[in-house]
C-alpha cells in the first residue's frame, strides 16, 4: 500500500472513532436530560421536643437576654391593687370582674369618642369569654392586663337603632350569661323574660340612635351577635382593650369591683 492509502485508511478509522466517541457522547447527555420519574417511597421524621435538655447558645442567650429583662421588668411594674380575687364565675348572670372590665371601657373610651365625634358612648357589651384570667388579690401590673385580656381585640363603637337594641337585649335574655355590659340595666323574670331594659336610666327611645361600644370579634359576629353588623355607623379608635384596662389600672390604685343589678332575674 503506497503512502497516500495508508494517509487516507489512519484518517478514515480515527473519523470512525471520532463519530463513535460523538454518538456515545450524545447518547449520554440525552439520556442524562430526559426527564426522570420519580416517586416518593417513604418519609421520615424526628420529634424534637421544646423543652430544657435542649442545648443554649451563649450567644443567642446573651443578646436576648436584656431584651428579656427590660420586657420583664416593664410587665412586672405595680400600677394598682386588688382587694379581693374575682372571677368570672362568680355570678350567673353578672359578675363583679365583668362589670369591672365594661366599665372600665366605657371610663376610658368615652372620653375618646366624644372628642371625634361629639357624641357620649350610651353603653358596653363585650364578652364572658373574653375574660381570660383571675383578677387575683394583691399587686396589679401590666402582667395581669395581659392575662385577662391577651388577645389583641380592640374597642369599636356601633351605631344601632331600636331594632337592633332591642336584638340586643333579646340575645342576652337567652343567652343566660353573665357577658360584661356597663350602663344598661336588664331586669328578667322568673321564665328570662324581659320584664325591664334601660340605658343610662332610660326606657329606649325608638327615635335614639344609641352608640354601643364592643370590640372588633363581636362586631364580627363573634359569639353569634349578629345584630351589630346591620348598623348607622362604625366608628374604630384604634384602641386595645387590654391597653383601656392598663390606663385605668393606672388612674385607679385600688380596684374593688361588685356584683350589682345591672343585669338580673327576679324570681
């Protein structure tokens, strides 16, 4: 075989190579892109429980530590004193804690309203279930404001019309129970029929539109008072129930709430 043969048969077997080595290139980056199935065959999990066999990082601790503290000592200062421990399982159908908590929303709500709006809160309807906590004999401080109130429901104010008052008072008669109402005064019979319903001393006037002050979960419907949402008006003032306790815990340093009339059944 002369020269050129032997050129040109190397040049033919390296092109044989060369394009074998390319198709089984291609055919493993094919195979590599093509979209895989696949199936999820087991799952595994860990419980971690939260508790103090858990190792503390210095570091984390040692910079939330003064955040602690200063939040500590903020919740722990004194701002008033109980005479007595109340709850809200002291009477049936009001309790002493409960005309506590209206009142004091009404004392410190009122003064905000009429200063937007010109108009007096006419009375307070807020709720048994939203009393959280004891009111424990002793030291009162901020603490206790969240224990009693630790969800974030602010105070609104509602303008309602005789029929919807009149929805009102019907719903406490059935209800049976002892929700915090200030300056409305509810008198049943024997059977919780209405025998008596006044606000602030007065028969309702059915040309009055009454401004009723609650808090946003019952305007919402919360424990089926639906009779506040067909409405004049809502008026929100931004203002926390919890902080309403605050301020007045503050401006009062002896707290000693009754059990009164304002809502009972004559038998």
């Amino acid at each position: 075989m002369h020269k050129g043969s032997k050129v040109e048969l190397n040049f033919i077997v390296f092109n044989m190579r060369f394009t074998h080595l390319f198709f089984l290139l291609y055919i493993g980056v094919f195979f590599s892109c093509k979209q895989s199935h696949l199936q999820l065959t087991k799952i595994e999990a860990k419980r971690i429980d939260v508790n103090d066999s858990l190792l503390v990082d210095s570091k984390i601790e040692a910079f939330i530590n003064p955040f602690r503290e200063r939040i500590n000592k903020d919740l722990d200062s004194v701002l008033s004193y109980s005479v007595g421990t109340f709850s809200k399982t002291d009477g049936a159908l009001n309790t002493a804690i409960g005309n506590y908590m209206a009142d004091a929303v009404y004392d410190e709500a009122n003064p905000i309203f009429k200063n937007r709006t010109g108009y007096d809160i006419d009375m307070v309807l807020l709720n048994h279930g939203g009393i959280r906590s004891i009111l424990s004999k002793g030291n009162i401080t901020k603490r206790t404001a969240f224990e009693l109130m630790p969800f974030e429901n602010s105070i609104v104010v509602v303008a309602l019309q005789k029929p919807q008052i009149d929805s009102l008072i019907i719903y406490l008669s059935k209800a049976k129970r002892a929700h915090p109402i200030s300056k409305l005064k509810l008198t049943l019979d024997n059977d919780f029929e209405i025998l008596e319903a006044k606000i602030k001393g007065n028969d309702i006037n059915p040309n009055k539109t009454y401004y009723v002050a609650t808090n946003d979960y019952l305007y919402n419907g919360g424990d089926n008072m639906t009779f506040f949402k067909t409405n004049d008006s809502l008026y929100v003032l931004d203002y926390k129930i919890r902080t309403a306790l605050i301020d007045n815990f503050i401006k009062n340093d002896t707290i000693n709430p009754v059990r009164d009339d304002r809502f009972l059944q004559i038998n």
